[in-house]
C-alpha cells in the first residue's frame, strides 16, 4: 500500500532537513488513511460518516498525545530527535479543542510518522501503527 501512495523515497539526510510542520503535514495524512482503513477492516457495513467520526477518536491531538506516551520509550535516537523536532516547532496556530501540550506531542508524532514514510520504513511504520492501536483500546 505505501509504495503506491509515495512518488520517490526520500534518503534520511534529505528527510531530515526539511521543516518538521512538513513532516507532521504528510505524517498527519498517512496516519489518518492508516486509520480509515483500519476502522473500514474492522467493520465494513459502516457508512462514510461512521468510519469519519470512528477516526475523530484516534486521529484528534489528545489521542495522538496518548500514543506518544505509549511509544516514546520504544523510539530509538534517530526517531526520538525527530519527534522532539516536531513537538518543538512553533505552528502558527494551535485549535482551539486541543491543548498546546497534546497539539506539540501531536505534531511531533505526526512529524515521526511523516518521516518513517518518506523514508520508506514500513516495518517501523507497521510496528507504530499497530501499537497506536493498543493504546488507543
């Protein structure tokens, strides 16, 4: 699935010198379809609405925030500085449902995620994605 969503495979260096609200913008994207079609596996009766209202509770900053928590102590050097890259950029804006601390944890998750995919790591990808959801159960 992710070789047929990427157009090039970026090398490490190159990902990681672009901006981490970069990162965070393609990990957003790639995490949220990982989740849509996880919510549609499990159930496939659910109607569009459904599965979009499903994904509000994994995809929304608190539950980001909460996988970070889960998974931080799994993250090697290299992921570790990437994600504080991510939490640590300054967005110009934060939403107004969501809390700065969660909304940083949750850019720089998305920053993590948007990494790994431009890389082309999906072992570590599969192994993330599936931890989130452990944590979000």
């Amino acid at each position: 699935m992710l070789d047929d969503l990427r157009t090039r495979e970026f090398s490490k260096n190159e990902t990681r010198m672009l901006n981490p609200l970069q990162l965070a913008l393609i990990g957003d994207c790639i995490f949220e379809a990982f989740i849509r079609t996880y919510i549609l596996t499990q159930n496939t009766a659910l109607s569009a609405n459904k599965i979009h209202v499903k994904a509000i509770g994994y995809v929304k900053a608190k539950s980001q925030s909460g996988i970070m928590h889960g998974i931080e102590e799994f993250l090697n050097e290299e992921e570790e500085a990437i994600y504080k890259r991510g939490r640590n950029a300054k967005s110009p804006t934060v939403p107004k449902n969501a809390e700065v601390r969660d909304y940083r944890m949750a850019t720089g998750f998305e920053a993590l995620i948007g990494y790994l995919y431009l890389i082309g790591d999906k072992e570590r990808l599969e192994v993330i994605f599936n931890k989130s959801i452990e944590i979000i159960k």
